[in-house]
DNA sequence: TTCGGAACCT
DNA sequence: AGGTTCCGAA
C-alpha cells in the first residue's frame, strides 16, 4: 500500500499464511513510535535468558510476565533511555498508561505480574519489511513471535 | 502495591 | 504520542 502499510512478504505472519485485520498492520502513525518504546524493551529483555532473574514469562496464563525485580528492569529501561533518576514506581505508570491502550493490563492479585494483549499488538508498529532486503526482524517481535505463533492461533478478521 | 490525575517534556 | 515526574488515595 502507498501509504507504507502493506503487508511485506517477509512478514512471517504473512508467510505462515496467517489473516490480519488491517488495524493490526499500523507502521507509522507516528514518527518515533517504532523505537524505544516500554513495551518493545520489555518484550526483548523477556527474551533473553540472561535476565531471567529479573524478568520472565510466568507459566500459566498465556502472554503474563513477572517483574521479578523491579528496581532493575527500571534502571535497565532509565539506562536505555538516559534517565537515570528512572525507578519502578515511574516505570508502573508508563506501563498502566498501557491498559487503556489495550496493550497490556495487570494480572489482579499476582505481585508485579501484567499480560500482554498479544492479540492487540501484534502487528501494531509491525515495520514494513523490504521484500528484496529482508532486514532482521526487530528483537521484540522475535518474543511476540515465538509465543505467539507457538501459543493459540488466530482467529483472522 | 496498585491506581490514575495532572503537569511537564521531547 | 509516549512517556517522565510527582503524588494522594485505596
């Protein structure tokens, strides 16, 4: 599409033979939406087995996390972003700035633990990938992909 | 601990 | 728009 929505061939949605609604295909509705935003940084520490002590997907619901230290995830993401006064209780309010987004919510009761709405948020920023130069998939889309397509399909449109 | 308003920033 | 900073309330 011209307005630098359309569905790259790359995708590996796409690939996997897999229907999109069209919301779900948002690139660049805004101009710096694509980098550095909460939910990417924490989805890429969630993939990473080195940080497993600090933040992980929790067994049982799927797409639920666990802060398992929150002063550090917050110093990690106040390293990321150059705010080094950054700590848990302002990094919360950046993640539940995300409810109403549909992104993520809280998972009531369980100490530090949210859930992404991967459903939601799958295509959401999905970059428009270059069929001739396929760049490397964004490092958080590596963790959506990997549970999402291993976890419950998708209905489609 | 968790929530969400409000002002502020880029 | 997507946080960051601060804070009173539950």
């Amino acid at each position: 599409q011209a307005g630098g929505c359309s569905v790259a061939v790359s995708c590996p949605a796409h690939s996997a033979g897999l229907a999109f609604p069209d919301w779900a295909y948002k690139a660049e509705s805004s101009p710096g939406s694509r980098q550095n935003q909460l939910w990417h940084f924490i989805l890429e520490l969630l993939q990473q087995e080195e940080f497993r002590h600090v933040i992980a997907w929790q067994q049982g619901e799927y797409g639920e996390f666990v802060i398992k230290d929150p002063e550090e995830v917050a110093r990690l993401w106040g390293q990321r972003k150059c705010k080094p006064q950054m700590n848990y209780d302002k990094l919360s309010r950046a993640l539940r700035y995300y409810y109403n987004k549909r992104i993520l919510h809280k998972t009531k009761g369980k100490r530090f633990t949210y859930k992404f709405n991967f459903s939601k948020l799958i295509f959401l920023n999905c970059p428009l990938w270059d069929v001739r130069c396929p760049s490397p998939l964004p490092v958080w889309w590596r963790a959506v992909g990997a549970r999402f397509f291993v976890g419950a399909g998708y209905g489609g449109a």
